[in-house]
C-alpha cells in the first residue's frame, strides 16, 4: 500500500519560515512525480508546487511563487517544501501528493493525483 507521510507543520508568525517534509513509501520513487496542495478551512484544495523526479522541473501556484521553494532527497524518497515569508493566508493544512509517472505539470490539479498524505496543519498568526 502506497503511503505518504507528512511531517514539519507547527505555529508561526507572519514573516517566518518553516519546513515540511514528505516521504513516499512502498511504491518505486523515481516514476513518480511528488507536489504539495493545501486547503484552508471553507476553501477548495490548492495546488501549491510539484517537481519532477530529477528535480529539474518545477511548478508553483501563484500565491507561493517567489516565497516557497520545493525540493527532493531522491537517497530518503523525501519531498520538501521550505516555506518563507509567510503570510497568514497561508494557513492551512498542507497535503503531499504523488503522481504515477514523471510528470509534476500534470500534478497542478487535483484530478491529477494518485496519491495523497494526509495533511499537516500550518497556522501562520500576524
């Protein structure tokens, strides 16, 4: 069975940064493309960033593009989102998602996910 598991969530002021992490288990880590969405309470699910296996395409949703850098550790079949400058509207909870091929332009919908963790919470306070 294929799991996602999220980590690095928390509490931050405006301003801050922080760190999320993903790891993919059970399922061969370079077919896939990985990508992060998240959804505020009320809102639909959004498309935050993807990145192909070798790293070397990446795609960021408007709202994070500049502040949000997305990143892979291929040795520990990890996905990483560092997150800067944060912004109270970016409180939500975050989702890590996969996608069964190489291909993260396919992974900025929601249709386009295979997979999908099960979120971590990140409040930013101003």
């Amino acid at each position: 069975q294929v799991q996602l598991e999220e980590s690095g969530g928390g509490s931050v002021q405006a301003g801050d940064s922080l760190s999320l992490s993903c790891v993919l288990s059970n399922a061969p880590w370079e077919r896939h493309a990985m990508g992060w969405f998240r959804q505020a309470p009320g809102k639909e699910r959004e498309f935050v960033a993807s990145i192909s296996y070798g790293g070397s395409i990446e795609f960021y949703g408007d709202a994070v593009q500049g502040r949000f850098i997305i990143s892979r550790v291929n040795a520990k079949n990890a996905v990483g989102l560092q997150m800067s400058n944060l912004k109270s509207e970016d409180t939500a909870v975050y989702f890590c998602a996969a996608r069964e091929d190489n291909v993260p332009a396919l992974l900025q919908r929601k249709e386009g996910v295979d997979y999908w963790g099960q979120g971590t919470q990140v409040t930013v306070s101003s």
